[in-house]
C-alpha cells in the first residue's frame, strides 16, 4: 500500500510537470511516469507512457526493456521477443536483453534459440548461479537431464537456498532416475507445498521401490488437489494410488476402489492402463481384477461384488450376465 502512494503521488507531481506547456518533456520523464505505472500494475498506463520515451529517444534501452517485460507478463511473447532482439541488435553484450530473450525463447518453444543465447550470457558472466540455473532449465527441456544437472552442481552452493534450482535439481535427477531425487524432492516439500511436486515425489517413490511412502505423498496429493489443475488431475493420481495399493497390497479392496474412481472420473492414458494389466508386480490375481475393473468402469458398469449382490440387482438384458460370481468377482 506505501509503495502504490508513492508511485501515485511521483505520477501525480510527473503529470503535473508534463502538462507545463513551457516545459519540454524529456523521455527520461516519460520513462519515470511509465515505471511508476507499472510498479503499480497499471500495466496499459505504463506501456503507453514507455512508449513515449521511447519516441522521444530511440536509443533509451530501459524502455524497450521493459516494454518488453510487460509483453512477456500479458503473454504477448512474440511482442516481447522483438522488442528484447532490437536491444541486442544495437548492444549484442546486453546480458539482461540476452536473458529476457532467452526465456521468451523458451515460452514460444524455440529451445535450441534459447540455448545459444544462453551459451552467450555464460561467455560474458560465467560466475552467475541464477544463469546456471536457467541454462540448466533450457538443457531439461531439451531432455538432457545430465548435462541439466552438471550445470546445476556447478552452483551447488546455490542450490539449498533457491527453491527453483533445487526443484530443478530433483526433476534432473528423477528423469534420470536416480535416488537421490528423493532426497531433493523431499528437502523442497519441507519447506514449500504444490500438490504437482507432491505427485512427481509420488513417482520418484514409486521408482525407488519405497511403496509405504509413495502411497502417503498419493495420498497427500490428492488432499492437496481439491479440483483438477491444467497440469494435473485428480484421475491421474487416483491412478497412481490404485496402482500403489495394488502392487504393495493386493488383498485390500482399496486399490481396486480407486482404480474404478481414476477410470470413471475420466483418466484415459490407455498406455499406462495396458501397463498396468501387465505389469510384473502385481499378482495374477490382482491383474485380472485391474483388467475386470477397468471393462466394467468403462462400460459403465457397477462396481464387482464379491457377494454377488450388485450383480444380483443389476436389471436389463441381462447387463451383469458375463460376469460370474467368486471371490474376485468372477471371470468374463
């Protein structure tokens, strides 16, 4: 709030000078009254005002910079990109021009674009832990997660006190598979919370053979994760909870609970279902069950019981007929 009243009142005594006929407003003014607007947030405002002083003075950097920071901030990348590359045709040793363009690279896919620029702002400052880190993040983007790490132990002395570098860090690490990224996962989870690192530690658990502690993040996840997210849902981790209870705890009805839960509230990675029918640590029995859940929960179907007792109350043509009656709900 002190900070708005005071961009507001150097706005206010700004204006004011500007709307003097008798004085000739310089862009270094204009610039100050677009700062103050985008300091604000008034981010309309403050690109008009930049605007200005940058038609009064082509050779003003700091306009063009941050003309094209709020570009990048409303999503306007491509807008961002020209304006970061016009800064780096009259000074190609512009580092935070260099950046900037770098991370808008990458914000429109083009990763290898953004990977010379980074090899140039390394060239010019090789001491930067922050450079190291978003080199490293353009390299796991690329899918080298070994080279993404290498960059990263070069600035381990910054990576315990930047959360960024250490998630960084134990995705590297995961995509390699390595037990270690459970360590780094499980050192960010202590001091911060996201129900997607919460479900990539689930995974890293799951890899790394230790079932009682994967089904706890799971579990966890999910209470973390009220509504589906554009990164992750709901489904998916009931999925990976269902394939957790089945592996580790056949026996318990749970996991096939969950498994109808995942397929019904609309997971349709057909990949990782087939996997699963198959896969090597779940018993012959548990498979035919996960391969009778996930037909019937496709189907719409009820749920199997091992009662018969759903199957008894199901009406129609005979909607439950293929299906027997026995301990794991029958075979079709």
């Amino acid at each position: 709030m002190a900070l708005i009243n005071r961009c507001t009142l150097l706005v206010s005594v700004l204006l004011f000078f500007a709307s003097c006929a008798s004085l000739a407003t310089s862009a270094e003014e204009y610039y100050s009254i677009g700062m103050a607007y985008f300091e604000m947030g008034k981010y309309d405002e403050a690109e008009r005002w930049l605007n200005r002083a940058l038609s009064r003075d082509h050779t003003m950097s700091a306009s063009e910079y941050n003309l094209g920071r709020i570009a990048y901030g409303t999503g306007r990348y491509s807008d961002a990109l020209k304006k970061f590359n016009s800064i780096l045709k009259k000074d190609s040793k512009n580092v935070m021009a260099m950046k900037a363009a770098a991370y808008t690279q990458v914000k429109l896919g083009n990763v290898e674009a953004a990977r010379k620029l980074y090899d140039g702002v390394l060239e010019l400052e090789p001491e930067a832990a922050d450079n190291g880190l978003n080199y490293a993040t353009i390299l796991y983007a690329m899918e080298k997660p070994e080279e993404a790490e290498e960059v990263l132990q070069t600035y381990s002395y910054a990576i315990l006190d930047d959360k960024d570098a250490l998630l960084l860090l134990a995705r590297v690490q995961k995509a390699q598979k390595k037990p270690e990224a459970i360590d780094s996962y499980d050192l960010w989870l202590s001091k911060n919370s996201d129900p997607q690192v919460q479900y990539e530690f689930t995974i890293a658990l799951e890899d790394g053979g230790f079932y009682a502690r994967a089904l706890e993040a799971a579990r966890k996840t999910l209470e973390e994760l009220p509504s589906d997210t554009e990164t992750l849902k709901r489904s998916a981790v009931r999925f990976v909870l269902s394939r957790l209870l089945l592996v580790s705890d056949p026996e318990n009805q749970e996991g096939v609970t969950e498994l109808r839960e995942a397929i019904v509230g609309g997971f349709a990675d057909q990949e990782a279902i087939d996997a699963l029918i198959k896969d090597e640590r779940l018993t012959k029995a548990a498979q035919d069950e996960a391969r009778r859940t996930i037909d019937r929960a496709k189907a719409g179907l009820p749920a199997s019981d091992s009662t018969g007792g759903e199957q008894g109350a199901e009406s129609g043509s005979g909607a439950g007929s293929g299906s027997g009656s026995g301990s794991t709900g029958g075979t079709t």
